[in-house]
C-alpha cells in the first residue's frame, strides 16, 4: 500500500541527492543553521583514566542537541524537491521529533509528528519544543503507546495521505530507501572524523569507532566511510536495560533475530510466534525492537563489535564524563562511552566516541538516578 | 477448482466478502464465526491473523488482533482451530496477515498447513511483489495458494497491469488512501476511480475494501467491480456480540437485502 509513496523516493533519491544545488543547499545548511564540522575534542582526562587516547566527535553541539538534524535537513530539502508541501515523522524521546520540527518551522512546511502517549508523558519539554515550532504532535494510543507504535502511526498517516506527504523517519530503518539514504545523510560525521584526525594525528583511521545504537543512524554516520579501513574497528554499544536476560532489554543484536518490521527485513526483538517485542532501556532513544539492516549485516559478518550496556554503566559513564571533561551527554551516548571499560585499548590507540547528543533532555533521569536533588 | 475461481465463476450478483480477525471475539470463536458467515451468505472469508503492529489496519481491527494476541493467539493455534474447517464449510477462504509471523512459523511449512486444512488464498499487505516473485511465489503454487494483491488510487496503471499479470483470484482494490476502517461512503471521486480501474479490463475480478460498511456502500462499489470486502464494520459488530450467531446472520441480511 505503500509502494507508490516508496517508489518516488526510490527513484529519484539518489539523483537529486547528488545535485550540485542540493548538496550546496545541505553543506551550507549543514556549515550556518547546524553548526558544522562538529568539533572532533581531544578528551585528556578521561584518555589518563583509560590509558588510550580518545576524541570525542561533538555531535551533540549541533543545532537541537543531537546528530538528529543532520538528516531531518537532507530529508526536508529532498520532501521539497518531490513536491510534497507536509511532513510526517515518528519520534521516541523527541529529539527526531524535534529535529523534524525545527527544519520544517525553517522551511514553512506544516509538519505533525506522532508521539507514543507514554513518551508524551515521560518527554514534556520536548513536546512542548515540538508544538512552540509549530508542529502538530500527536499521540499514538496503540499498542504499547511507544516508539514503534508512534512508528506505525506514522506510516498509517502517510497511508492515509501519500500524495502530499512525506515521510522523515528518523533512523536507519524502515522501507528501502530510507535506511541506504539516511546513513547517506548521517555520513557527514565520519567524512569529518576523517579530516579532522588527519589534521590533529597525521592519519585518517582510528583504531576504534564507538557509537550507540538503537535503530542506529548516528552508528550509521560514524561508520559511514570506514567500512572499508579495516585497520579500524568499529564498536557498536546496545541498550541492555536491566540486563540482556532481565526481560527488560534493548539488546537486539543479543535477543533478536531475523524478521520483518516497518518495511525493513532485519534483526528484530520477536515472540517464537513472530509477534513484536516492546523493548526497554533507561534511554528512550534506544528502546527499538530492531536495528537497521547495515547494521545487522555489520553484527553477522563480524565487521562490528556489539557490546551491550545496562542502565546503570550508562549512568556512571554520563556522570564520569561530565566530571571528568565538562560535558553532559545524552544517555543514548553515555552507552557509547560505557564502552571503554569492556575495550582495553592501547595507549599509543586512537579511539574516536560518538557524542551523539547532548544531556539536557535527560536532567529528570539524572535528577532522580544520580541522587541530585 | 480453486474454491475462489469458482465463486467468480458461478455467482450471479456481487461477491461478498467479509474479514474477521482469528480469535476475536473469544479464542474459540473462529470457527463458529466462519460457519455463521458462510451460512448467511458470505462469498469468501478473510481470516486475519493476529499480528502486533498491523499497520494495514486502523485502530478497530488494531484492537481485535491485540485482543486475540491476548487471549493467546497464535499461527499454530489457529491452524488447530481450522483443521476440521472443511468438514463444515466449502466457502472459500483466505488467510490475511502479515509477514513476519509466517516467516517465523516457516513459510514452506506455513503453506502445507494452509493446503492441508483447505485455505485457498493469502493477502500479506506487507510482502511486496519482487520479494513474493523471487521467493514466494513457487512454494504458494506449490501448495495451490493464491496470492491476494491489493492496489489504490495511487497505483500507476503499468503497475495495475503487473499485478494483474502475476494475480490469481482476484485484485483486492483500495477504495481510497486509507487505512482499514479510517473511511466510510464512497465519494465522488472514489467512482471515477473505480470506473477508471474497470475500463482497464484486467483479467482477474476485482473486489472492492476499505470503507464499505452497509447495503449502500456494498452496492455502490459493486457496481465498478465484481463485489466488495467489509472488514472494520463487521468486527465493531464482534466487538460488541452477546449472540454471534444471530447478529452474524442479521448483519448479512442487512448488507444483501
């Protein structure tokens, strides 16, 4: 049913993509309105404490606090390019919410985004960004009322209006072609990585990447454009939740397995009898039941390293990192820097962490965890 | 004879259709459902099989899986439920659901029950054609299963053509952009459309769903095709059901008077 909408996207993705006006559309967008490159920082306390050397690529100074926009602004210039004058998006903890906000407030276009009923609950300061740029949020009151409901809502929308609509989905999920453009669109982080560890240690790969991964888009970016150095390892870092075998999991890679959602053919949390899994981690942003297809292609051959962390190493990485370096990460990326305990690095190593977004959504869980009150 | 060639074949006046989700109301009632459908006048019965993100679907048939999945639901159960279906009804029927939970249950071994308890087709909103042509398509025919392929308003003609090509049975036409049970009426607009579609002469019939809930519109899309699919109106009558068998037969009355 959603073959015609799908289809126009398909067709047409990849050659307005590689317009000389629209890549000089998304760069100067990307340079003045995000705030691109992202700094790549040298982060010497906590390089010390793990006797390696570590750089954190700064996503989380883009514009709206996450790596986020960096694909709502493809994905809005290529909506006007089709034609299409509303945008429809899903969003769990609300940072693709708002990110989709942001850029259509930018570009005039009307936008509603759909929002499972319990995160409209658990996120009200980015319901309330979302709805003072102008969007219509809308909650989705099926189901489990989270991420993959809000997931199916959306869909159902553009169902319902697939002429004038598109759709921005905000990870590396979903129907062909999203999953190949939206990594296209988040690659921006690891073409940055690239020149900037040229500049600052005379060589172009690092001998890890780390990133989180839900449905995996800034993993995606980060990844991007070392998938062939294979002199550098690239580390991917799940939400186990409570713990993989605690029943409240995020941990795909370690609980799924094969199976089809949301138009995309993946590894997927799932009963024996094929039904979907909700899943749960502290971090809103990465309760997915499945991952994206590259990456699920990146756990079978072997290619990445999946780590999965539990709620409370994110919690103390998130606090270690603020007090060691003066930045507060999102909770999505404290998973990533969880890592480095599991990674033993050498200390001659470069490591390159994704700070995929930055911690201010998350004070209320802080507040209540880390006993700040 | 496929069971659904047949209908089209020998009916005089439109097909009907009619969709209920498996378990639903309660786990056993699948059976009865289908019985009390087929001997109140039901052409072909669509099955549905409970899935938890049914995305085809608007909210009411959202509902009626979710309370089947509750009620402990599942593609083995509800084979269990089917397998005697032959013994009591020769009306054809369809299994619609979507695909992950097949791919789980095990597609060659999905088929095999599918031909052993005597369904005779399958609507899977969620298999698109290159994938059903590259992998599926010579295990259905195989076990004799027809492959159910729904088009809309947005569907391009050379693609309307393509399906036709590759269809058994019958096209399954979306009356409008919609979700199941979003709409209701036939517009204007949905006519010349459905008038659109009849002068294409396709080689397969064509039902059609989405938005037929009565006498009215069951008539009024008829006129354009070979009959129609009610879905959403019928399980909002389950949901409410003190006697299934007696509301079952009143609501067909309604529809064919």
């Amino acid at each position: 049913m959603l073959y015609p909408n799908v289809e126009e996207l398909r067709l047409n993705y990849l050659q307005i993509m590689q317009e000389p006006s629209f890549q000089k559309e998304f760069h100067d967008l990307l340079r003045d309105y995000v705030g691109r490159p992202t700094p790549l920082f040298k982060a010497n306390r906590l390089s010390e404490k793990y006797h390696t050397t570590i750089y954190l690529k700064r996503e989380d100074l883009c514009h709206t606090g996450a790596h986020k926009v960096n694909n709502t602004i493809g994905q809005i210039l290529m909506a006007k390019r089709l034609g299409k004058n509303k945008i429809v998006a899903e969003t769990g903890a609300g940072q693709h919410g708002v990110a989709t906000a942001t850029v259509c407030a930018l570009m005039g276009l009307e936008c509603i985004v759909y929002m499972g009923a319990i995160d409209i609950e658990r996120q009200a300061p980015n319901v309330a960004r979302m709805r003072m740029l102008g969007a219509t949020v809308v909650a989705a009151q099926s189901g489990s009322k989270t991420l993959k409901d809000a997931t199916n809502e959306a869909m159902r929308h553009w169902i319902n209006n697939p002429v004038d609509t598109h759709y921005i989905i905000g990870s590396v999920v979903g129907p062909h072609p999203y999953p190949d453009m939206v990594a296209r669109f988040q690659s921006v982080i690891s073409e940055e990585i690239k020149w900037q560890l040229k500049e600052k240690e005379g060589k172009e790969n690092p001998d890890y990447v780390i990133a989180c991964v839900g449905g995996g888009s800034n993993a995606a970016g980060a990844f991007y454009h070392f998938l062939d150095a294979t002199e550098t390892k690239l580390i991917a870092a799940e939400a186990a939740g409570q713990g993989v075998a605690s029943g409240h999991s995020a941990a795909t890679t370690f609980l799924g397995k094969e199976g089809v959602l949301h138009g995309s053919r993946s590894l997927l949390m799932q009963t024996e009898d094929g039904q979907v899994v909700e899943p749960y981690s502290i971090s809103a942003g990465l309760d997915y039941p499945g991952i994206g297809p590259m990456h699920a292609h990146l756990f079978k051959t072997g290619r990445a390293q999946f780590f999965a962390i539990e709620d409370e190493e994110a919690l103390a990485s998130a606090l270690e990192l603020s007090q060691l370096e003066g930045i507060i990460p999102a909770l999505e990326s404290s998973h990533a820097l969880a890592v480095l305990p599991h990674l033993k690095a050498k200390k001659d190593e470069i490591v390159v962490i994704n700070l995929s977004g930055r911690g201010d959504k998350d004070l209320g869980t802080y507040m209540k965890r880390l006993n700040l009150i | 004879m496929n069971r659904i060639d047949k209908v089209f074949a020998e009916k005089n006046g439109p097909v009907l259709n009619i969709y209920a989700t498996a378990g639903f109301p309660n786990f056993d009632d699948t059976l009865t459902v289908i019985k009390s459908l087929s001997e109140g006048g039901a052409d072909i019965i669509e099955i549905g099989m409970p899935y938890s993100d049914p995305v085809a679907d608007g909210e009411t048939i959202q509902m009626a899986n979710q309370v089947s999945l509750d009620q402990g639901m599942s593609v083995a159960k509800l084979f269990d439920q089917l397998k005697d279906l032959r013994k009591e009804v020769q009306t054809p029927v369809i299994l619609m659901g979507y695909v992950n939970p097949v791919l789980q249950f095990g597609i060659e071994k999905f088929c095999q029950k599918c031909a052993e308890v005597g369904v005779d087709g399958l609507i899977l909103p969620d298999l698109p054609m290159a994938e059903y042509l590259a992998e599926y398509k010579s295990i259905f025919d195989r076990y004799g299963l027809y492959n159910i392929f729904l088009i809309t308003p947005q569907t391009s003609d050379d693609r309307i053509r393509y399906i036709d090509e590759h269809s058994h049975g019958f096209i399954y036409m979306v009356s409008s952009a919609s979700t199941t049970g979003a709409k209701t009426g036939i517009s204007e607009e949905q006519e010349a459309y459905f008038k659109r579609i009849a002068g294409m002469n396709l080689k397969n019939p064509r039902l059609i769903g989405f938005g037929i809930s009565d006498n009215d519109s069951f008539l009024k899309a008829s006129k354009h095709a070979s009959g129609a699919i009610i879905g959403s109106a019928f399980v909002k009558l389950l949901s409410t059901s003190k006697n299934i068998k007696l509301d079952i037969v009143n609501f067909l009355h309604s529809i064919l008077k």
